[in-house]
C-alpha cells in the first residue's frame, strides 16, 4: 500500500499491539499500511460519510484485510469501542478536534495514545490535551508536496510547558531538524503579511501577531 508521506509519517508513530480508531478514514489508507506494517495492529475506520467508508471497505476487502480492519459510520468519537487505546486524527483543522474530544470527554479517561495532525490552530489542540491529562510525547514535522505538516503524539500523563514549548512544540524545540526552519520561516512570513493587512481597530490581534513575529525571529534567526 502506497500512501503520502503524512499518513506514513502518523503510521510509523503507531505502536505495536494498538488497536487503533481512525477518525475521519477517508479511504482507510492509513489503517491498511498500519496492519500490514504490524501484524499485531488492529483498526477502527471511521467516518461520518458514507461515501467514503464504502472506498474504506472496497479497498480493505481488495487487501483481504477484513478481520482487522473494522467500517463504522458515525460523526467523531461516536464509534469508539472500550477496546481502542489509540486515537488518530488527521487533515482536520485543530478546533474541529477539540470540538470532537469536547463531546466525549468520557474517552480521554479510557485511551493511552492520540496521535494528531492538525491543520491548524495547533496550540489550541496541545493546550487543550495537555489540561486533560495529556503530555506531548513525540513530535514530528513531514513534508508532502508542497506542504509542511505537524504530527504530534499525546500520552497519558501531565507535563507542564512554557509558552514558548507551546507555540514550537518542546520536542521539535530540541531536535530542531532542517524543516523546523523552513517550517517556522513559512509561519513568520505569513505573521509579517498578515499583521499588514489587519484593520487599524485590530489592536490587540496586531499586538499579538507582533509578539509571535518576535518570537519566530528570534528562534530561526540565522
């Protein structure tokens, strides 16, 4: 199974023995280069359309993959088993996510691992996860086309973190790989063109785009 290097990114995350609830499958792509990575995986494909889910079970079928991959139609953590440990969610914006972990704060008790890649709004997801018993165990930048992505892996435990861990992510902090760069030199550029088209009576939304503009020169300055 061919996949684009983010699906590949978040499965190669995946630990061995999980039984993994894809939220918004899409195709199952993920959930089939999972179990034929790891024999010992198992996966929930889920999604709220049925279009979608009917490709997830096609192409699960062609892999002869049925009695590890299980379809279920349902709007977020709706089609959660008590069995999942793992929760994957992926190409969503980050408020749609906390909005989905909102609704059933009952499954943050019950999971070990959520690994994410959010489109946006990324803070948000780290600072909300973190409030509710989360801690960033690993993070990874990947590349696909044109795009620079976050994954982040949350796991069962508490750490507290600066603002600054927050907005570059601790443990991309540490590593500071080559797209870490190019990463946060893309996200200030946007920061520079956005607080020039702000309205004048956005003060506060200036200041604070200002004081992120210092932040990011400061940690990718040459």
């Amino acid at each position: 199974m061919k996949i684009n290097n983010r699906l590949k990114k978040i499965g190669d995350l995946v630990q061995a023995n999980s039984f993994c609830l894809d939220v918004g499958c899409d195709h199952a792509f993920l959930d089939i280069y999972l179990v034929q990575r790891n024999e010992n995986i198992r996966a929930i494909a889920s999604d709220v359309k049925e279009g979608p889910l009917n490709h997830a079970r096609e192409n699960i079928k062609k892999y002869h993959l049925e009695d590890k991959i299980e379809c279920r139609l349902g709007n977020g953590l709706d089609t959660y088993s008590d069995s999942v440990n793992t929760i994957i969610i992926s190409g969503m914006g980050g408020r749609n996510m906390i909005g989905i972990f909102k609704s059933h704060l009952e499954v943050l008790k019950k999971v070990d691992t959520i690994i994410l890649s959010p489109n946006n709004y990324q803070i948000d997801v780290k600072k909300f996860l973190c409030k509710h018993h989360f801690y960033i165990s690993n993070e990874e930048l990947v590349k696909d086309g044109k795009f620079i992505y976050q994954v982040i892996v949350f796991s069962k435990g508490r750490k507290k973190y600066t603002k600054k861990e927050y907005f570059f992510g601790p443990i991309l902090l540490q590593k500071k790989e080559n797209l870490f760069y190019e990463y946060y030199k893309r996200e200030l550029i946007s920061r520079e063109i956005l607080v020039k088209v702000l309205p004048k009576n956005y003060r506060l939304k200036k200041y604070l785009v200002n004081k992120e503009i210092l932040l990011l020169k400061e940690e990718i300055k040459d």
